[in-house]
C-alpha cells in the first residue's frame, strides 16, 4: 500500500521518464526529421506534469501526506511550486527553440529529449528530502544541461561554454560530495529530517565543514559568487535557448533545493549558515552589478544581472523565517518572467541575415526601427533594477520586507543602497537604444510564437502584474509553509 501511494506521489517524475523513453524511440525511429513532432509531444507532457502538480500546492494545507519512497522524496506545496515554474520554463524553451536551431541548421531529435530529462532531474531536486535523491536529481539535470550547451557544434564558443561548464560543474558535484559524506558521517544519516535531528544539539566541527561544503557545492549552482565563475561565459556561449533554460528553469531547481537544504536539513542550526549566506548575497550583489557595467553582449550583461539578482534573493533566505523562503519564492516566480521576457527579446533581435544580433552597441536606435521590441526591452532592464511600478519592484520589496522583519535592517539597507549601482547598466542598455543614433543592425523579422511569448512575458513583468500579487503571495505561502511544518 505504502509502494502504491508513493508511485502515486512521483506521478509527475514517471510520466516524465516513460514518455522520455518513449520519444527517444521515436527520435531513434525518425531522426532529426521527427524533432518538431517529439518537441510537440514533449511540451504536451509538460503540460500534463503541471496539471498533475498543480493540487499539491494546496493539498498540504488539507493535511495530505506528502512523503514518498520513505521520505526520500516530497510531494508537498514547496515542490510543487518550483515544478510549475520548472514545467512552465521548459514549455518555453521547446517553443523557441525549433526556429532558432532551423535557422541554424543544427536542430536535433535529442534536444527536446534533454530538456524532459533535465525537468525530470529539477523535479527530483526540489523534491529531495534525503542527500542520495538530492545527488541523484542534481547529477541527471547537470549532465544534460552540459550537454544543451554545447549544442551548435560548429560553433566554437558553444563548445567552449558546454566544456567550461563541465569542467566546474565537475567540480562543483566533488565539493557538494565531500560536503555530502562529512555531513553522513558526523550525523550518522543521509535524510534531512534526520541530520535535523541530529544537528539540533550543537554542531560539531566535522558537521560544520560539512554543511559549509554543501553550501559551496550548492552556490555554484545558483551562480551565487564567489562561485560564479561560470556564468558569463556559457550564458554567452550557449544557444540563446538553452541560455533561457539555465535563466530560469536550472535557477528554479537550485534556488528550490538550497531553500530545501537549508530550512529542512540544516534548519535546526540557522546561525552556522546565516553568516556564510549574508556574506555571498552581498558578494553577488556587489560583483553582480560591478561586473555588468563593462560589458557590450547582452547575454553577458543577462548573466551578472541573474548574479546581482541571485544576492537579492537569497537575503530572504538569510532571514531563515517563513516571511523570508515565501519572499524568495515570489522573487524567483517574478524573475522568471523577467528572464523569460529578456532572452525572447533578444531572440527576436536579428540582422539582415537572420543572424542573432548580440552586442549592445547593435541596438543603438531600435526604439527607432523596433519601438515594440526596445519598449519590451526597456521594461525588463526597469524591472530587474527594480524601478515602479513595474513588476520587478514587488520582488525586492518583500525580500527587503522580509529582512526588516527579522531584525536584519543592516542588511537591507545595505541591499536597497547596492541595487542603486545596479541600476546604471540597465539604464545604459535603455540609452543606447532610445537615446543614441541609430545603428540600423536589428533588421531581420521574428517568429509569431517568440512574439507572442513576447507580449505575455511583459505583460506579466508590466503593473497589471500586481493584479496577481494576492494569488502569487498566498500560493508562495503555502509553499514556504511546507518547509515550516511547525508553527
């Protein structure tokens, strides 16, 4: 009965493994021929996973048990908060994918395949509630994000994004396993609920190494500096596809598992990690915006900002109270929308040879030749740096809301004055494209399906985004309540 009930929990998980074994028999069967059609198929299962999703978010509140397998996995409102949006960012990047490979000659059947495995892998990480799933997700969703990468083969920069990250990546998984195997050892278990226990009488040096590893292994993953390294260059290097999938759906999944990690695992302990996190929010936040302002790629400008935005949200995390894992949560559901909405735009800039157009320099005047694209530019830039009442400004205030709450006034002031300095890059991008002449680059047309997405994505980030505050904040709630389960 217990087998029963927890394949019944993992609904989502099995639905995602057979219908990918099944499209890579049809990928097999017919080639690169068959990409659209499995691409089809793979966005209609997607849909289907957040339709089966979508009842856990309440379902806890009702009191629904939630632990599958033996508490390996964690079918609760947390979870499944973080798959909707991991769901909806893959449905994305399927959309605008086929035209951008088709107009490099360099779509294959097996892209859509790596994005269902990936989304399978996200969906074990958020759901983790031991150290062994946890690894197991992280490694499926690594190991064929390394390979998304690097899709363009003939392109020498997507090469080298696909091996850099491999080789951090790498890495990375050595320092999250060594933190791994100190915890099991000074805790004697590898379940969060157990470490939790065992830590709750004092944490002894091993178990500190231990957790401090873990959180070094799991910074990298979000792009939290100082393991940042790897951001700038495979967003750049990478198919502006895949980059939109690392921007939000990878975002999700790490953002969601070092949520997880740290309330339900280490939460018993807050003051060991509180310090650590403190000190890589403003790091990120810092080198975040710094970092941006020499930069002329647009995709290289994206990647500081998801560092600079990746310290603001985890000051909501150094709150280590529910106020602050459900500000994070609306943050990230905002940010995503963000995101989605910056790389469609730059999707949809090409030359007069239907090339990406990249380089800032090369949108000089658009607002010019493309008012509708550099309006939806403009509105991204202003709701990253967090200017009303565009939407991006609700993010930071509840995570600023959160930190005052908790006593931690310091730390946002300190915030609120470093988002000032970010600001200036994305003003840069809106002068360049409104205020200089017209440098008569972004000729080329767009797909109907990326415009579309277009439109939605700025709509979301525009103020009719606040007409959703209410629906947006009681579902972040409930799924912070999830890591909270008492009090």
């Amino acid at each position: 009965m217990d087998f029963a009930r927890s394949l019944a929990l993992t609904t989502p998980e099995i639905l995602l493994s057979v219908s990918g074994l099944v499209l890579l028999l049809i990928a097999a069967r017919g080639g690169d021929k068959a990409s659209r059609l499995i691409s089809i198929l793979a966005v209609a299962v997607l849909t289907v996973c957040a339709i089966l999703t979508a009842p856990a978010l309440w379902g806890q509140a009702m009191g629904r048990d939630v632990a599958a397998f033996g508490g390996q996995h964690r079918a609760d409102a947390f979870a499944a908060f973080a798959k909707l949006l991991i769901y909806a960012s893959a449905g994305v990047t399927l959309i605008v994918a086929q035209s951008f490979f088709d107009k490099a000659r360099a779509m294959r059947a097996e892209f859509p395949l790596l994005v269902l495995f990936a989304s399978l892998g996200m969906g074990m990480m958020v759901s983790a509630g031991d150290l062994l799933a946890l690894y197991i997700g992280l490694e499926l969703n690594s190991l064929a994000s390394y390979v998304m990468a690097s899709m363009l083969r003939n392109d020498e920069r997507s090469a080298e994004s696909g091996l850099k990250y491999f080789v951090l990546g790498s890495l990375a998984s050595g320092i999250l396993l060594f933190g791994m195997s100190l915890t099991y050892g000074f805790t004697g278990t590898t379940s969060f609920g157990g470490i939790n226990a065992a830590l709750a009488g004092g944490l002894s040096t091993g178990a500190t190494f231990g957790l401090i590893f873990v959180l070094a292994g799991l910074a990298f993953k979000i792009s939290a500096a100082p393991f940042h390294m790897w951001t700038p260059d495979v967003y750049e290097g990478a198919p502006t596809p895949v980059t939109t999938f690392f921007a939000t759906a990878s975002k999700v999944s790490a953002l969601g598992l070092l949520m997880r990690v740290s309330f339900e695992a280490f939460g018993s302990q807050p003051h060991a990690w509180q310090q650590v996190v403190i000190f890589a929010s403003l790091l990120s936040i810092v080198i975040g915006a710094l970092g941006a302002i020499g930069q002329n790629n647009i995709k290289r400008l994206m990647a500081y900002s998801s560092i600079n935005n990746v310290g603001f949200i985890l000051i909501g995390l150094a709150t280590a109270t529910r106020a602050g894992a459900s500000a994070m949560l609306v943050y990230i559901a905002i940010y995503v929308a963000m995101s989605v909405a910056g790389f469609v735009a730059v999707l949809l800039l090409r030359d007069e040879n239907g090339e990406q157009v990249e380089a800032i320099s090369d949108l000089a005047g658009i607002s010019k030749t493309r008012p509708w694209i550099a309006l939806a530019m403009a509105s991204v830039m202003f709701s990253l740096a967090g200017i009303p009442p565009l939407f991006g400004f609700w993010g930071k205030f509840v995570v600023f809301q959160a930190a005052v709450q908790a006593d931690m006034i310091v730390l946002a002031a300190i915030g609120i004055a470093a988002s000032v300095i970010g600001a200036f890059y994305y003003l840069k991008v809106v002068k360049v494209m409104y205020f200089d002449e017209p440098a008569d680059v972004v000729k080329g047309t767009g797909e109907t399906s990326h415009t579309v997405l277009l439109v939605l994505s700025s709509l979301a980030i525009s103020p009719l985004g606040y007409l959703g505050t209410k629906c947006l904040d009681t579902l972040a709630g409930y799924a912070a309540a999830a890591l909270f389960p008492v009090g």
